[in-house]
C-alpha cells in the first residue's frame, strides 16, 4: 500500500502568475489532480493512501492524514491558500514524522534486529514548490535544516528523519510570467538549484526544474513510474577493481568512477498470489548486538552494503530459501552488464556486522541475470559460504540425520552468526524438514533493558498517532495579541531613582520629560489581534467595515435609520445577517460542531428528532421497492428507523406503508372479516395471517371507542353485526324518507342544544367503504407483486391475498387480470396456469350464482 503525500508550498510567494493567466498555487492544484488521473490507470493504485501538508505550522499544516478519506483530501487541498512564510524545513520534518507514525507500533524497522526488506511502507513525498529564498520568523536562510527536536518517540534511533522506504521528490515551478518566442528545448528535465535538491538526493529521489506546463505534465508521467514498492540502499565497492573480461570494456579506467558509490533502489516485489512481500532473511545490522548494552546505537537510514569485485561462484542449495531483489538501473547495473559475465557473482558485506573483523562475513552476493537484462541482490543467509555446504550435507549426505561431526561444525557456525539470525535459520530448517537444531533458549541478541524500552516506546507512539490524527485539520490557537517592543532599554520607571520628578511632571507642577522616559511606553503592553472566528458586525464595530466597503456600509447604515421607528435601530443588517460564502454553503457539519450544545429535553422519554438539515426522513435504498405505480413498500430497516422507536414485533410479516394509513387501521369503519383459511406449516403464511389479523383487531377496537358499548365476551364478528343494527336503527330514527323527525328533536329540555349526528348516512357510509376497499386493494396489489418477484414456485401467499379482494365482482376480475399481466411480465408460466385455473373457477361460481337467482 504505497503512501503518496503531497507537501505544498502555501507561502505568499505562491500567489504570483505564469504567463498562463494563472498563480503558482493553482498549478500545483491542477498538477496533484493530474497525477491521481494519472495514478489511476495502474490496477494497484486501489491500496494507495493520500495525505496532504501545507507550510503551515503543525497541527494546522497536516490536512489530510492516515484517518481522512480521499473526499476529504480534494475539498483540503482546493481551499489551501497561499498566505505564510516559506518554512520549508519545518514542514518536511512535519511529513517525515507524519510518516513514522506508526512504524514503532508495527514492527516494521525491527530496531537491533537486522533490516528486513520484505517490511516496508513504501512512501513518496511531492513537494511542488516556486523555490524561492526559505523563509521563517527568525529570517531568511540560505540552506535547508530540518528541526533536530521532534515530538515522535524513537526518533533517537534513526540519524535522518526519514526511512530507506521513503523517498523525497520535488517539482520546482519556474514557469516564466511572460511567454518566451523561443521554442522549448527537448529532453530531459534538469535538475534545480534550489536548497531543496540536495534532500531530494538524500533520500533517493530527486527535484525537477519546470520551465512549461508541457514539462510538467512530463514530470508528473515520470513521477508515476517511480512509484515502486522497494527500499534504497548504499552500495560501495570495496577493494581493487575488477580484472576485464573478455566480452567486457576493454580500456581500464583509473581512480574513482560512478559505479563505486550508488545510491539506489532495489525493487521488493510483492506476492501475487497476496499481495505483500514475502521474504526470509535481513540484511544485517552494521553492530554486534551486545547482551549487556542497555542502548542500541542509532543505525543510518539507508545501509550501507560493501561489495567486493572478486569474482565468486554462486551458491544456490535446492530445499533453502533465499531472497532476491532487482537493482533500480544505474551506473553499477550498467557496469556488471557490460561485463557479460553472468555465471558469476560478487559478494555483499556490512561493516562491523561480525564480532570479529572490519568488513564482516557476506550474507549474499551481486549477479546479472542470465537474459543480461538486470542486475539481482541475492540475500543468503549470514556467512552463507560456510553454512551452505553444510546444510546441503545434512540434506544429500546425512539425509536429515546429522552425525556429532557435523553438528560441532554447525554449532561453531552458530558462533559467528549474529544472535537476531536465529529466528529465520529456525524458520528455514522448518521449511526444508530438517530436525530441530536449535535450542529453544537461545538469545536473540537484545538485553531485557532495550526490549522493555523498545515496547515503552511502542506504547508512546501509540499515544502520539492517535493525538496527532485527533488533530488533523485543527487551527492553531491565535495569540492573545501582538507584544510591542519597547524603544527605551531602560528599568520600570518605579525603580528609578527620580520617581517622584516623574510623578510630578505627569501631574503638570515639573518640566516635561524626554522622550526616553515617556510614561506611555510599557514593556508588556499588547495590541488585540482581530478574531477571523467572529463575524464582522459593521453596524456595531467601525473598524470590521473593509476600506473598498465603507460607502456601501454607509448606505446600509442609512437605510437601517430611515427605514425604523425611533426605538426599534437594528443592530445588524438584515441582508449580512444570513450571508454565507458560496463555498461554505454546505458546511452544516462544521456549523454543527460550533454550535452550543442543545438543552435537556423536558420529557425524556420523548423520541429524539433528528437535524432537519436535508432530508430526516431518508430510508436506506437497499430496503426499498418500487412497483410501476411509484409505490414504495420499505422492509425491515435498521438505519432508517428513528432513535428511540420500537422494532417492528416478530408477529408482524410485512411492515406498514409510510405514505398513507392502510384502510384496515382507520377508526371508524365496521368491516367483517372473511373467513380465514387453515394454517399451514409455512412460517411466511403464519405471519401473513397474524398480520391481517392484527389489522381487524385494531379495526374493532377502534369501533369499539365510538360505537356503544358491548360486552368483552362476546366475539368479534357477533359484536360488529350487533353494531351494524345500532346503526342502521338510530338512523332510521332520524330521517325518514328524507326528512327530519321534528318531533324527536323537540323533546329534549328547553336549555339543551341540538346535538349534531354522530353517525354519517347509508350514502356516505357505502361511499366510504368504496374508498377504503380500493385501498385496501392497492395495498394487496403491492404485496402481491412483492410476491411475484420473488424467486421460487411457492404461490400459497399469492392465493391466499386473491381471497381478501374486497368490491364486485367486475372488480376482482379486473384485478385478477392484471395480477396475470404482472406475473406475464416476469414469465412465470406455472404461476400464470394457476391464476387462468382461478379465474374460471370465479367464472363458474359466478354464473351458478345467477343460475340459482335466475329460479
């Protein structure tokens, strides 16, 4: 998972423009979008993580961190501004450290462990940038230096701040304010003279002198080919040169060359199958790990790997693991493939890694490939002309059963071997299924101070990574104001000597003082700096009106007192009062977290109502369904519900509509149930059924409130027919053959009113059931069609809400006709046979029905 973080020059010099009509600042927007455009080609760049650092002062300067989302790095780096000093030494110290966050928590340096290539962060940092002169509060500088203190545990361990995965390049914007007639000169792009370029080598990387927007788009292409998952290391040659070869360069060239000293990559290829480098040994430290040491030395960025130009033989035994690495194209890899010597090979040291001698013992060796296209670091194990020939013993010789001979031998190699090399010796006689050789209790190397320091350290930057990701984008807390400095280095005027001559010519009886000793000069005094969080009031403060806005202020001032009463001046105008950047329009987060926070509710157990920002009825799409009348049916939701609602009951198959009332639950409405048909032993037809059933209790409820009341034993259906004749009787009771019975209504006492009718006329009353058995319809339509859709040949559902079809029987054949259609239309032939079988069924029992009435 490479990291890409883009360190951005936002000081003031950013704001000139190129020819291009455009500032600095925007080119070096445009060019990070360009570069994620380009970055996206590649499959891989699915894992990349962006961040984002200004020349801001830190916490202020991070923008985007390892907890932000890719959103939140294009709004950051779109509102960046060009308004500070050019601190660029501040500010790469601040991405390194940025980097290191986790490193000690992870493992991945394995202090006084050897370097493993295979535990890598491989990390770039873009620093786009005018070069101008560096700039900070203390003055100008000539040179680049970054702080020596830091806030990141474990710094200490580690002389540069940077790693050997981490590589610094930078694009230094020269782009000319007036447009030059002389054509652009093709090739390469050279490199800047900026202070920035030697920290660009350093590292691994390099800078880019950009003249054009063409060359930059050139640069940019370039940079994401860099992109590559390996560690950089030091190679040195050690020793003569070597003889020439037959097939080599034939002249001999004296005294230093450029493939002496190359400060390259070496390519860690991930596994395919993974995704992540596999490997099996380290490159040793450049130390002998001592038991009694309570410190470990402070180990270099990059190691610094000696390699001797005597030709070996290289060693390769089938059944031990061995790890090999491309070298990145440079003067060295050139030299070896010119040398067209592939059949052999040049041994690799570090300095001090042996408890005897300077150079050490080789732990791999340099070869060209066979193909002579590339050059390959094999990393063997420590010592590996000496272990080698004794592990292909105990494997063609011994077969797994080593005689004492042979284990004296290997135990004296054990001697030279350093201690942290055990672990993956012990890993790879398990992968050739070799016996275990190797006690179980022997050190590795690090005393128990440094082990407990190292797991201190780890818990500290623990602390330090969350502390720094909780204040990623947070501004530095403003000064309380601007100290003034005093013109006169002399004492308080309390401690002079003539205090009293002082008091008495402020009081006006002495001589006027000199300007030295001026009594409104304090040491301490401070100028209030102007607070950006409050918004201006310019009716109320004279110094918040820009200078380019005082007449329109003064228009609005006018407007305020002609247009009110004496006592009603406003203190704020109504038009500023709601204005809003553009650009912040839509920052209600951010206007939330600024606001106070709400009062205690006065009744707690009240449902929470959520912000009316948006839409606070939104459901989650995935539980949604639309038939083709627009008609949305939700399902069970778990995020769409509101805060402190109730789960739907089990009972309860399918949940209620939220556009409209179902028919079964309104008050009111006296409707006799059909008869339901058995139970089967399906769980869906049993909630179907608790469903339904739910809705006519909660129908005869309701009729039980505004009916008169009847007795709880009797049942359900005995009780609505009992109120069905109430009805019908009290109506018959007040008109008749359409006019009022005067008689009735005169019989109450003088000082009553008249009462109005509780009950609506057989009219309305049949016109009502119309309206809610066409509902009720739509309702078992959309279930219906729920049903259809479904996989499977289980249609018991389907028949069983045909049977609660409610109207004539015109009606249910037009329904059932379309429910055909709609089962046509996702081809369910079974389905469609079953359905043509019912209505026929319909058809026959209707016309039985008119035979009989026909008698």
């Amino acid at each position: 998972m490479p990291v890409l973080l883009f360190l951005i020059d936002t000081s003031a010099s950013m704001n000139q423009r190129s020819h291009l009509g455009t500032s600095y600042l925007d080119i070096a927007k445009g060019a990070v979008e360009t570069f994620l455009k380009l970055r996206s080609r590649d499959p891989a760049s699915r894992g990349d993580r962006y961040m984002l650092v200004s020349f801001e002062e830190a916490p202020a300067g991070i923008k985007a961190g390892w907890k932000d989302s890719h959103a939140t790095f294009m709004t950051e780096l779109r509102n960046l501004q060009a308004v500070g000093l050019t601190s660029i030494g501040q500010s790469l110290r601040t991405s390194f450290d940025l980097l290191n966050l986790n490193r000690l928590v992870s493992g991945i340096d394995n202090y006084g462990q050897g370097r493993n290539p295979f535990f890598l962060e491989p990390a770039i940092i873009l620093a786009i940038t005018d070069g101008s002169k560096l700039t900070s509060s203390s003055g100008v500088q000539d040179e680049l230096h970054l702080p020596l203190t830091t806030p990141l545990p474990g710094s200490e361990l580690t002389k540069e701040p940077f790693r050997w995965d981490q590589r610094l390049f930078s694009l230094v914007l020269r782009i000319p304010g007036n447009s030059s007639p002389d054509p652009e000169p093709l090739g390469g792009v050279p490199l800047d003279s900026s202070p920035i370029t030697p920290m660009c080598e350093v590292t691994g990387g390099r800078s880019y002198s950009v003249f054009s927007q063409r060359m930059l788009n050139q640069c940019l292409e370039s940079l994401v080919q860099k992109i590559q998952s390996g560690v950089v290391i030091n190679f040195e040659k050690t020793g003569p040169d070597p003889p020439p070869t037959e097939d080599g360069p034939a002249e001999m060239k004296y005294g230093p060359q450029s493939w002496h000293s190359c400060h390259k990559l070496i390519y860690v290829r991930p596994n395919p199958k993974t995704g992540v480098p596999v490997g099996h040994w380290p490159i040793p430290e450049s130390f002998w790990p001592d038991q009694n040491s309570p410190t470990l030395p402070p180990r270099a960025s990059h190691p610094q790997v000696k390699f001797s130009c005597v030709d070996s033989e290289p060693m390769v035994v089938d059944k031990v693991p061995f790890d090999k690495y491309e070298l990145e194209p440079s003067p060295l890899t050139q030299y070896i493939l010119e040398r067209k010597s592939p059949h052999t090979c040049w041994q690799v040291f570090v300095c001090n890694s042996a408890k005897y001698g300077e150079l050490g013992q080789p732990f791999g060796y340099l070869k060209a490939s066979t193909a002579l296209t590339c050059v390959n670091l094999f990393v063997m194990p420590y010592n590996y002309p000496v272990v080698l020939p004794l592990l292909d013993d105990l494997i063609t010789v011994h077969k797994f059963k080593p005689p004492a001979k042979w284990r004296q031998s290997f135990e004296n190699y054990l001697k030279t071997m350093p201690p942290y090399y055990i672990t993956a010796l012990r890993k790879a006689l398990r992968m050739m299924g070799a016996p275990n050789l190797l006690a179980d209790n022997m050190e590795y190397g690090l005393s128990y101070s440094v082990v407990t320091y190292l797991k201190k350290l780890s818990q500290q930057t623990k602390v330090e990574a969350d502390r720094v990701c909780a204040s990623v984008g947070k501004k530095a807390v403003p000064e309380g104001g601007i100290k003034l400095r005093c013109r006169s280095s002399a004492l308080s005027l309390a401690h002079r000597k003539d205090f009293t001559q002082l008091l008495q010519s402020i009081i006006g009886d002495g001589p006027a003082l000199p300007m030295e000793a001026n009594t409104k000069e304090f040491a301490g005094f401070q100028l209030a700096a102007l607070n950006k969080a409050l918004k201006p009031q310019g009716l109320r403060n004279p110094y918040d009106i820009p200078r380019a806005h005082l007449l329109d202020q003064l228009s609005r001032m006018r407007r305020n007192l002609l247009h009110s009463s004496i006592c009603m001046l406003k203190g704020q105008d109504q038009d500023q009062l709601h204005s809003v950047p553009i650009a912040q329009m839509g920052n209600y987060q951010d206007f939330l977290k600024h606001c106070p926070s709400p009062l205690r509710e006065a009744d707690p157990d009240q449902p929470k109502r959520l912000h009316t920002f948006g839409n606070p009825f939104k459901l989650d799409k995935k539980a949604m369904m639309v038939d083709e009348a627009d008609e949305f049916v939700t399902g069970t939701q778990g995020k769409g519900k509101r805060p402190g609602e109730s789960s739907i009951p089990a009972g309860v198959g399918a949940p209620k509509r939220r556009r409209c009332m179902s028919p079964l639950l309104r008050p009111g409405r006296a409707y006799t149930p059909p008869k339901t048909p058995p139970r089967t032993a399906d769980n869906d037809h049993t909630e179907l059924e608790n469903h339904i059933t739910n809705h006519l209790e909660s129908n005869n409820n309701n009729l039980d409130k505004e009916l008169s009341p009847v007795p709880e034993s009797e049942p359900i259906e005995q009780r609505n027919h009992l109120q069905l004749d109430e009805i019908e009787n009290q109506q018959d009771g007040v008109q008749e053959n359409g006019q009022s019975s005067e008689s009735e209504l005169s019989l109450g006492s003088e000082g009553e009113e008249e009462a109005p009718c509780r009950y609506p006329s057989p009219c309305q009353l049949k016109k009502i059931r119309n309206e809610e058995s066409q509902e009720l319809n739509s309702e078992l339509r959309v279930l219906i069609t729920k049903e259809i859709r479904k996989p499977g040949r289980r249609y018991e559902k389907i028949f069983y809400l045909l049977k609660q079809i409610q109207g004539s029987l015109e009606t249910r054949l037009i329904f059932l006709q379309s429910i055909i259609k709609e089962a046509a239309r996702f081809k369910k032939r079974v389905l469609i046979e079953q359905l043509e079988n019912f209505l026929e069924e319909i058809h026959l029992r209707a016309n039985s029905m008119n035979h009989l009435d026909g008698f």
